[in-house]
C-alpha cells in the first residue's frame, strides 16, 4: 500500500487561502495526483468561507484582522482534519509556513505585522501531539 502523508491543500493549489488564492508547488501537486498525499484546509473544514479576512493567533484564542473570534472555527476545522490524517493511516504532514492554522515552529504573533513567533499551527499541534511527522513548506 502507498504511505500516505498529508499536505495542506494551499500546496496542492487549492485555492483555499484567505485571500483566495493557492501557494501550488509542483512537486506536491504531483504528490497527489500519484496517490501518495491528501490534501485538507482545516480552516474552511471549520466552516470559515474563502475568501475570508486573516487571522492570527493571539494567546489561546485565534482572532481576525478586525477582531473577529475564530477560535471555535480553527478547533472545529483542526479536529475535523486530523479525523483524515487518522483515516488515512498518515504518519507524515507536509504544511504551509507560518500559517496559524498549519504553520511548523514559526508563526505570526497576532499582531499583523508580519512578525512571527515561535509556535506552532492549532492543526499541527493536533498532529504532533499524535506524533505524525510534520515538515514546513514555504
Ligand atoms: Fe493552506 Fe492550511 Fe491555511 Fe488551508 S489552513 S489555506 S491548507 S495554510
């Protein structure tokens, strides 16, 4: 059986980001068209529509540009993935940088100004904690 491993759909060149638009690499694109990876967007398996306003992540809660709480949206849609990543026997992640939602050890400190800090997405907390592989793609 082919190992499986999770990408974020951004990668894949889903239009899914919230600004409407992808982050495609080719070598993930061909990833799943041979079968070996799956793509997910947690944030719209939360609920939240593309395009959408940005959202970092402040504290324990996840807030937009205009103050907007989308914590319950983030967990929701974290959870929901990593229901995929277990179905799908996945033990690896290949996710967007800095994304709250996706980003691996670096991720913007809420302050939308660019600056990042050091953490994680709330999705690949979920998977390290379950201990899937995640590696950060720019
Ligand atoms: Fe890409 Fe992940 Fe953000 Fe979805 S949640 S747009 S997959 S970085």
């Amino acid at each position: 059986m082919t190992k499986k491993v999770i990408v974020s759909a951004c990668l894949a060149g889903l239009n899914c980001r919230y600004d409407g638009d992808n982050k495609r690499r080719e070598d993930i694109v061909e990833m799943v068209k041979r079968g070996e990876a799956i793509p997910v967007c947690p944030e719209q398996l939360g609920g939240l529509s593309t395009p959408r306003e940005p959202a970092e992540a402040v504290e324990e809660k996840v807030l937009t540009i205009n103050g907007r709480d989308v914590t319950f949206e983030y967990s929701r849609g974290a959870d929901e993935a990593f229901l995929i990543t277990q179905m799908s026997g996945a033990t690896e992640a290949l996710l967007k940088s800095k994304s709250p939602m996706c980003g691996v050890g670096s991720v913007y400190d809420g302050s939308f100004t660019g600056t990042m800090k050091n953490d994680d997405g709330i999705f690949t907390k979920l998977l390290k904690k379950a201990g899937i592989k995640v590696t950060p793609v720019d």
